[in-house]
C-alpha cells in the first residue's frame, strides 16, 4: 500500500522499458499502491508508458499577473513582516516582479533570451534571502548599497545560471534601472500601470495583483510591440505543425489525388528543374590556390553533396512508388521524405546536409539560387556584389577575403588584420562594379530594429514591420597595428 517515487526518470530511459514490463505483469494486492514517476519532456520517453499513466504538468504561469500570484502564494506573512524597514516590502515586490519578468521573457524565444534559461523559484527564494540579510547588516544612515545588491541580482542569484554575454548585459540592465533610490519614488513603475503598490498584509498584495492586465503588453518586459506578433506567429506554427504530425498517413479511399500520385508528381517536378553536377577543371584554370577560389571549391563541394543527396533521394522515391523497390520500415528516409514532401516540409535527410527553411517550396528556390550565384561565379568571372547568406560558411568567405588583403599589402600580418564596414545608400540592382578593396555583400536583415537609409543608423522597429533588409554592405580590411 506503499508509495514509490522515482524522480528525472529521463536520464534513466532505459530503465523505463524494464519499468513499464514490471507494471504490467506484478499483482499488486493493495489498492492503495501508486508510483509516481518525475520526468522532463524527451523525444525517447515511452510513449505506452506515457499513455497508462495520470498526467500533471507543472508549467510556469502566464502574464506577469499570473506570475505575481504564483510567487506571492509562496510567501508568508511572517515573511512580510520580517523587517520593519520601509526599504523591505518594495524590494521584495521588485524582486517578485523581475521573477516574473525573466520567466516570461522565455516565450518570446532568442528576442526574450539568446539562450532559454531555466529560472525557477529557488533563484526567487535565494535573493529575497540575500535581501533580508542585507537590510539586517546594512548602516541606516548610509542606507543600501545598491552596488552590491545590483551585484547579487544581476551576477549570482539570476545571473549565475545565464552563460551569454548579451544576456548578462540585459538581466544587469534590468537590475540597474529598477534597483535603485528611485524606487521608493511615489512616481516609479516598471512601465504604465505597473507600480510598487504600498501593502501591509498578502490580502492587500493579492488585491492589487488581480487589477493588473490579464494580458501583458511586450514593452512591460522591455521588448517591442512587434515581439508579440513574432510570438503569436510562432505559437500558431506551432499548434500547425502539430496538427500536421497527427494527420493520418495513409491513403483514404476516396477518389481525390493519392499521397503517392502527389509525392511522385512534386519528384518529377523537382528532378526536372534541379541543377546538374559541377565540373571540377573549371576550378583549376581560375587559379586554385587564390583564397577566394579555395573558399569557392569548398562552397560548390557541399552544393554538390546537395545536389548528389536530393537527386538520389527523389529518383528512389521514384521508384518505390512505382513499386521497383520496396519502401520498407528499414528505409526510414524514404517513408520520411514522402510524408515531409506531402506536407510540403523538408525531408530530414536533405535538412542535415544544408539549410533551414519554413516551407519545401522556398528551400528548393534557395538551392536554385545558391547554385545560380556559385554558377555564375565559375562561368561570368567574380560577381559585383555576393549574396552571403547564400553560402554555407558566411564566416569563411570574410576570413578569404581577409587573406586576400593581406596578399595585397605586402607588410600586413595575418593576425593583425581586422574586417571593417560600411552600410551603403544602394540597393544591389545599383552596384554596377566591384569595389577596389573588399568586397560588396547584401541579403542581411534586421529583426529587432528599423534602418534610416538617409542617415545610416539604426532606428526603432515600424510597428508590424518584423524584418528589414539591410542596403549594400561594404566589406574591407583594415591593418589594426
């Protein structure tokens, strides 16, 4: 009639088969029993296990409103009262706010956080504590060393688990502007309508949590307005894609258009238009040992893997519909390269080998474009201005151009070298040569930010203006001695 509880049951997958095999066949005698099991999402997870079994999840609330009630039915009114200081249960509400802050900044993906951290209540706990401890030791005639609790806030207690340097920045930024003198101003809020409210007991806290917005807009967390559309967006794509997943696979009995007659048809289609293989020699007589041609070589040598990969795949496809080889489970590609090509998603084994993209349809015009670039690169000479997000290692081509300045200057070092820019006033079509030095790219954009073409300088977003694609860079290197 006992209780078992076996806890991050994903690092012990394997232990889980064993598990459910043991379930099944025990007779357990008293009614009573129950085990319960602790686990984080993962892809491997037993799915039968997962089916028998009660489900609770325990997801982090939404809206700071949600967030504030959360954190607050964690606090007791002995906590509250802890200290009579009037400095204590403002630092404790911001301390709250910014809890909810950083939890809800996750949903809004690399715009809220580059890396997705795992904030949880015990980061709350450890600064309210730290808090407490300081008002207990701090001087009231010198008052809070703001220095020191910005320190602990932004560095240890939530800054300790954030590893990129951009973030820090921004949890730092957080900590400044809200953890200061002017907090205990009658006049400070973290945004409209969002201030420190003067409380005596939870109840009152509690009263005022329930007045705040049901739904938050993205600048309370300091974001843009256009952060929510990118968010909705996402979110919609989401429950699609799911919604797709399910779909079932098989062919029905009605008489519209087959999935294989669909798939077989799109191959055709595809095969028809796909590029044919690279000729090496061509490499050769432009000089292959000039850095740019190297890094030429190695761009065409994955284009070709490409190319090779797609081909294979879709005459095979080919060919199993037909009924010449048989699609069996072991050939786990081709069972997956027919679903994807039906849902008009890349097949995964064309998405190792080169590039993201949203839909099958803007993948393969981009495998069309990045060929046509290398291609003209081989037959028309060295083009005007380069589409780098067209390549594969955009990183590569500024370290050959690098190299290739550095060939030009006889008495420039190598490591001495650094890459410089300028933002031009002109779209690609205007570029009608070369530049001297460096060279011109285009096809970056901006998220996040709008860009003044007048004056060259970075703007705040347009409102429901999500992207925006940058003029013509001038690349070029400088000799940083």
């Amino acid at each position: 009639g006992g209780w078992v509880l076996l806890q991050n049951c994903h690092l012990g997958l394997d232990f889980m088969d064993e598990l459910l095999e043991t379930i099944l066949t025990a007779e357990i005698q008293d009614e009573t029993f129950r085990i319960w099991l602790t686990t984080e999402q993962h892809p491997k997870f037993p799915i039968t296990l997962l089916q028998i079994a009660i489900k609770f999840t325990n997801e982090p609330p939404q809206g700071i409103r949600a967030g504030l009630k959360r954190t607050f039915s964690g606090i007791s009114q002995d906590l509250l009262n802890v200290s009579n200081l009037p400095m204590w249960k403002p630092l404790l509400y911001t301390v709250a706010f910014l809890h909810s802050t950083v939890q809800e900044r996750r949903k809004f993906g690399p715009l809220g956080w580059n890396i997705p951290y795992e904030f949880n209540s015990a980061d709350f706990t450890a600064s309210v504590q730290f808090i407490q401890n300081h008002l207990k030791k701090c001087d009231i005639r010198k008052g809070i060393s703001w220095n020191t609790v910005r320190y602990m806030i932004g560095e240890v207690q939530y800054g300790g688990r954030v590893t990129d340097d951009y973030d820090k920045r921004l949890l730092n930024c957080f900590a400044r502007v809200w953890f200061n003198e002017n907090m205990f101003d009658s006049a400070f809020c973290f945004y409209t309508g969002y201030k420190i409210p003067v409380c005596k007991t939870l109840e009152q806290y509690f009263e005022y949590i329930q007045l705040l917005p049901a739904m938050d807009s993205p600048e309370v967390f300091g974001l843009h307005p256009n952060a929510d559309i990118t968010y909705q967006r996402n979110t919609s794509a989401d429950v699609l894609d799911t919604i797709t997943n399910i779909q079932p696979k098989e062919s029905g009995g009605g008489s519209g258009e087959t999935r294989e007659s669909v798939v077989y048809r799109l191959a055709e289609d595809m095969l028809e238009k796909l590029p044919p293989d690279y000729v090496k020699a061509r490499l050769v007589k432009m000089g292959h040992l000039n850095s740019m041609n190297i890094f030429l070589r190695q761009e065409i040598d994955r284009m070709q893997k490409v190319i090779t990969v797609v081909r294979t795949s879709l005459n095979d496809l080919k060919l199993a519909i037909e009924g010449t080889i048989v699609m069996s489970e072991a050939s786990k590609n081709l069972r997956d390269a027919l679903d994807n090509m039906y849902d008009a998603r890349i097949p995964q084994v064309w998405k190792r080998v080169s590039w993201d993209s949203s839909t099958l349809g803007f993948w393969f015009t981009e495998l069309l474009d990045r060929n046509a670039q290398l291609s003209t690169w081989i037959f028309q000479g060295r083009p005007n201005v380069f589409w780098i997000t067209g390549f594969f290692n955009p990183q590569g081509f500024l370290t050959a151009m690098k190299q290739e300045a550095t060939r030009a200057h006889k008495d420039w070092a190598l490591d001495k070298v650094a890459i410089h820019n300028d933002v031009l006033k002109l779209t690609r079509e205007e570029i009608t040569s070369p530049p001297s030095e460096g060279v011109y790219i285009y096809g970056l954009y901006l998220e996040g930010a709008g860009w003044d073409k007048r004056r060259s300088i970075l703007v705040e977003s347009t409102p429901k203006i999500l992207f925006v694609q940058l003029p013509v860079l001038h690349m070029f290197a400088v000799d940083s001695t």
